[in-house]
C-alpha cells in the first residue's frame, strides 16, 4: 500500500536538491509535519499533494527498469529448463504424406478395434527343445492375403529383437529357442505393415528354455521399444518408419510433463519425437541404409536401458515389384480384395510367344557308297578219311579161304575170278 501524501517525508539533506533519472529531473523539498500558525489549513493541503505526487514518480523510476516494455497481461509458459525439445527430420530427410491408395484403405479399416491374444504357449512356460507351435486368437480384423497385391490387414509374431513374421492365419510354427528367456510379440498390422497400437491389438508373453534368465528381457510394467519399420514391405521411397512403444510413460496430460523423447537417427541425420505416430520418409538412399531409435527421457539419458537402444539395417531395393498399397490410388475390385471382401485374383500368366520353327539345314548330298565285293566263298576242305579204312576201300576183296592157312591171294586166278578147287 502506498503511504498517504501527507506521510511522505524527504530528508532535509536531500531538500532543494536536483535529482536525475532516465532523462527527468526532480527537484525534492522538504516537507515537515504539523500545521504552521501563519498558514492556513486549507492552503497546506493542495502544496502537500503536488510533493506526494513527485515523490510517488520519483520511486516508480526507481523501481521500474531502463528500457521496460509495455505490461503483457497474457499468462507466459514458462520455459521447461533442461527437457529436450521435440525436432522435424531435417537434413536429407523429408516427412511427406502416405500414398492415396494407404488413405484409402485407412479410411476402410478406421472402425475397427482389433484384439490380439496369444492362446499357446502359456505365459511364462519352460519350454521343451524343438520347434514351439504358436496359437493365436484375433477379432476383428480380417487377415488377408491379397496376392499380387500384397498381404491385406494381417497379424506380426516378433521374438525379441528378430526380424518380424508376417501372418495371414493364426497359427505358425516357431524355430528353436536358445536356452534363457525370450519375448513373444503378436500385434495387428495394416496393410503396408503400420502397427495398431489401439488397446488390445497387442499380446507379449515371456518364455523361457532350460531356465529363466530375467535379466535378458525387460521387467513387466516397464518401457519397451519394439521397431515395427516394415522395410520388407517395400522397395520405393517414401517409405515407412513406425515402432511398438509398450509400458511407456504417460506424456501430453500437461504442459512440459515431457517423460520420453525417441531419437531416430538415419545414415547420421537424426531427429526427435514425442509423439507414438509412424512418419513416412523420402531422404533414403538405395541400398544399405542404417537405422538407429533410442528411446531416452525427457533430459535425453536412456530409459530401461539396455533394451531400448536399437540398430537396424533397412535395404532399399527398387527392383522390387511395386504392392498394392503404393499405388497412387486402388480400383474398387483392388481395394476389396485387400479387405477381404473378394477373392484375390489369380495371378497373372504371362502369355507365351511360340517358338520359332528350326530352319531346315541343308541337306548334304551324300556319293552313293560302293557296293563291297562279294568275297570268294571258301570251299570247305575234304575231312581225310582214317587211312584204314582209305587202303580197305582201295583193295579188292579176297575170296575166303577153303583151306585152313591158305592165303585169299592163292585163290584168286589173275584175272581175278576165283579159281576151282582142284586147279
């Protein structure tokens, strides 16, 4: 409360003195109590008001600072000292819009609220060796396999940080664990292979092989950083970079509460985000492209580290055939057959040219081969006959003797006729 004028005093020394400031001159006098005999009451008053007055400007000089602006009545927020302040991508990199045909399908899908649970294995079991069958439940949201066009909304199985498993059904065969304990992700996905990160589109169970080791794998309740980035999906740019945030800190309920910040670095140009949106991104290069998301506090140190610091190698391939969801815009059978209203088509065959016909080569005049010479046929040698039986055919026959010891030559007349007895 400011004193009346008539309670001012200025000290004598400082009576009838000049007194500067910013440019002003005062001149003070002294001004004492009580009323004086020789001067009447009603003449004090108005001199007693013109030297409150001066004394009263006198100490707002004092008070307020060279230069002083005009007073803003508008409530100032006030700065937050220390916390990260969120950054657009910059550099090479540029935030564009998605493609008309994937506005088009969000537009289809808005109304649905998926919900994903994974049914077996049961949460927290020790697993046996070999492959794990994984059973999963999901309603409301179709799973599509569109063909030539793609998969349509479909169900990812992550474990830990491997790569993702794109599903059009609800079961599937796991290979393997390594001894320890493990994460199993199941979440909803849209078609270009955004995650829904609607309450209840997401299931995590916690395994283990042999034995549990908690310390491989984040606490329950606490945040995790799962990168959803569907490089898989596509070849062309602009291209999309979305991740899974689990069990994070409530942020954006009041000014300045800012409780997480995600650093996306890609190939060393980085930027900040606060907000659990995906980005679709022009800026990378073809080829081999590095990626890297941490996901600190609102002062930048890392939050439930180390599991929230991730790298990520995101191949770009041109070559790769273009999906249905790049298209600048999807005709009507198209866009139903990715909701899964139509049978996809089958796929196109390409038509076959026919073969050319073989030119006939020249024939070659072949000289009629002589005709070989009969060779002479051998004639087949005599076969000897034993010589016994050569020298008996060769002698004449002897007539048989009448007399005992005469000889068939004594028989014989020489004309060869047999002789009478008694010659």
């Amino acid at each position: 409360m400011l004193p009346s004028p008539g309670a001012l005093k200025v000290p004598a020394g400082l009576a009838g003195q000049p007194c500067r400031h910013n440019g002003f001159k005062i001149s003070l006098k002294s001004s004492v109590g009580g009323a004086s005999a020789t001067k009447p009451a009603n003449h004090r008053h108005p001199i007693l008001w013109r030297q409150g007055l001066l004394t009263l400007l006198f100490v707002a000089l004092l008070v307020l600072p060279v230069g002083y602006g005009p007073i803003s009545w508008k409530r100032a927020t006030p700065p937050a000292d220390g916390l990260l302040q969120t950054q657009a991508p910059s550099g090479r990199l540029q935030e564009v819009a998605p493609p008309g045909a994937v506005q088009q399908l969000q537009e289809a899908l808005a109304l649905r609220r998926p919900q994903v649970t994974i049914e077996a294995p049961r949460d927290g079991a020790n697993l046996p060796a070999g492959p794990i069958k994984l059973n999963l439940q999901v309603r409301d949201w179709p799973l599509v396999d569109a063909g030539d066009l793609g998969l349509g909304p479909h169900v990812v199985v992550q474990v830990d940080d491997l790569p993702a498993i794109r599903l059009s059904g609800l079961e599937l065969e796991l290979p393997p664990l390594s001894p320890g304990s493990h994460r199993i992700t199941a979440y909803a996905a849209r078609p270009w292979g955004e995650a829904v990160k609607s309450p209840g589109a997401w299931s995590q169970i916690r395994v283990h092989r042999v034995t549990a080791n908690p310390l491989a794998i984040p606490q329950p309740g606490t945040p995790q950083l799962i990168p959803v980035s569907p490089a898989d999906l596509a070849g062309s740019e602009p291209l999309l970079l979305d991740w899974l945030l689990l069990d994070a800190p409530l942020q954006g309920l009041r000014d300045n509460d800012g409780s997480w910040r995600l650093r996306v670095s890609v190939n060393g140009d980085s930027f900040l985000v606060d907000q659990n949106s995906p980005l679709w991104l022009k800026g990378w290069q073809p080829g081999s492209n590095s990626l890297l998301l941490e996901l600190v506090d609102g002062l930048g140190e890392p939050l439930n580290p180390p599991f929230n610091s991730l790298v990520r190698e995101v191949v770009l391939d041109p070559s790769k055939p273009s999906l249905g969801w790049q298209k600048g815009r999807l005709a009507e059978g198209e866009l139903a057959q990715l909701l899964g209203t139509a049978p996809p088509e089958p796929p196109a065959q390409t038509p076959t040219q026919p073969e050319p016909e073989p030119e006939p080569e020249p024939e070659l005049e072949l000289e009629p081969e002589s005709e070989p010479e009969p060779e002479p046929v051998a004639e087949p040698e005599p076969v000897p006959a034993p010589q016994a039986a050569v020298e008996q055919s060769l002698q004449p026959a002897e007539a048989p003797s009448t007399s005992p010891g005469g000889s068939a030559r004594s028989q014989v007349n020489p004309d060869g006729s047999l002789r009478r007895s008694g010659e």
